[in-house]
C-alpha cells in the first residue's frame, strides 16, 4: 500500500466517526426534545447510539476497501443477507424499550397506593421482563440456536410469576396493615380534628377532612391535601385538637 493508501483508510476511520457523531447527535436532539412524547425521548439514546455505530462501521468499510478490496466485496454480500435480520432484531428491540416505557408508567400509576420500595422493583422487573423477551425474540432471527433461546424464555417466564406473586405478596401484606390501622386511627382522630405529626422525620399538621380505607386525608395549614398512611397515625407521636361536637351549643 501507498502512503496515500494509508491517508485514506486513516481519512475513512476519523471520518466515520464523526459523521457517527454528528448523526447522533441530529438523532438525540430531534427525539429527545422535551415536546416529544415520552416513549421516544426514552428511545433517544439507543437510537441515537445506533446511529453513531452506523457512521463508524461506514468508516471502517471504507477503510477495509481501500485495504483489501476482495474481502469488501465478499462482506457486502454477506451483509446484505445479514442487514435485514439486524434491524428486524434492532427493531424489535427499541419498540420493546417504548412498551415498556407506557406498561411501566401504567404500573406506576396503578400502584401509587403502594410503597416506594414496591413501586421501583415492580417497574424494574416490569421493563427488565420485556426487554429480555425482545431479546430473547431478536435473537432467532440472528440465527443463533433456538433451543438456548427456549430455555431462555422459559426461565424468564418462571422468574416473571415468581416475581409478581412475591410483589403480590408484599403489596397484600402492606395493604391489609394499613387497613388495620385505619380500624386503629378512626377511634383517635375524626373529620375536623386538628392533627400534628411533628415528631416525625416527615412533620405533617392539619385538618383531618376524611379518613380512606387505608389513608387519612388531612389539609395542611398551607392549604394543601394529603393522603396520610393510617400506619403514621397509629405508630408516631400525634398531638390532636377536638373538633367540638356538633351538637354541642
């Protein structure tokens, strides 16, 4: 090879680069603007990645013509028969990342009432699950053996059920305890009573407006609505100012 030869490969390396850099970049601002939904300014970043990798592997293409021409055209062929399967598998992949965007939110939202310890392994078992299943989908079309990806899915399956009925568990377990406090903190406190948690790590002072099955609702001196765990009324210090009684007077 030529010293020119050698300009050129160096040329096609740093130039796809930064055409890879420049692509994601164009990638990352387009979708992950804040007027974008969600879903897509989460797919962002893969996306904006796979662009990057396109622009360097277009690079190193280059370089490998200029270097050994026969063996380009023999990865050409080969990657034209290859190509389709990878963004069939790239595809599913990233449309798994935005289900999993929407399912999780849904599951947030379904699961406010529970805690936040509760709410994070949901949510990360909940996007964990899905994607391994895109995974697990994508990779039969690469061409790898099937029996592994079999074996994959079924132990995914079983540590999907094992999972949520764990979640199912503590989640039930929360919920009755709070109920149970509830029956404890209706014979403390009723509509109208001014409440104070102050002793707390989370000092709370208000209202009692309504009592839930498993919350109390109180309105705070600031003016705001809160729902208050029952669990709070019963297991902290509490200083209560009586409503008085309606019928006195």
């Amino acid at each position: 090879m030529t010293t020119t030869d050698w300009i050129v490969v160096g040329a096609a390396l740093v130039g796809g680069v930064v055409v890879g850099l420049v692509l994601s970049r164009i990638v990352q601002a387009v979708l992950g603007s804040e007027k974008r939904p969600e879903p897509l300014q989460q797919a962002a970043g893969p996306l904006a990645s796979l662009a990057f990798w396109g622009g360097a592997v277009g690079g190193l293409l280059v370089a490998l013509g200029v270097i050994q021409p026969e063996s380009v055209d023999k990865l050409i062929t080969d990657a034209v028969a290859f190509v389709p399967k990878a963004m069939t598998a790239a595809i599913i992949v990233i449309m798994a990342n935005v289900l999993s965007s929407f399912v999780t939110a849904a599951l947030s939202t379904a699961l406010s009432r529970a805690s936040s310890s509760v709410q994070t392994q949901a949510v990360t078992i909940t996007r964990t699950v899905i994607l391994v299943l895109a995974v697990l989908l994508a990779v039969p079309i690469l061409g790898v053996d099937t029996t592994v990806v079999n074996l994959g899915v079924a132990a995914v399956f079983f540590a999907l059920a094992g999972s949520f009925t764990l979640l199912v568990g503590l989640g039930g377990r929360e919920v009755a305890g709070e109920v149970a406090s509830t029956r404890a903190a209706r014979r403390l406190v009723k509509p109208g009573d001014m409440v104070d948690l102050g002793q707390g790590p989370n000092p709370l002072a208000g209202e009692v407006i309504a009592i839930h099955p498993t919350a109390v609702e109180v309105k705070t001196t600031e003016g705001k609505v809160v729902l208050v765990p029952s669990s709070r009324l019963v297991n902290e210090t509490i200083s209560i100012d009586r409503a008085p009684d309606q019928d006195e007077g």
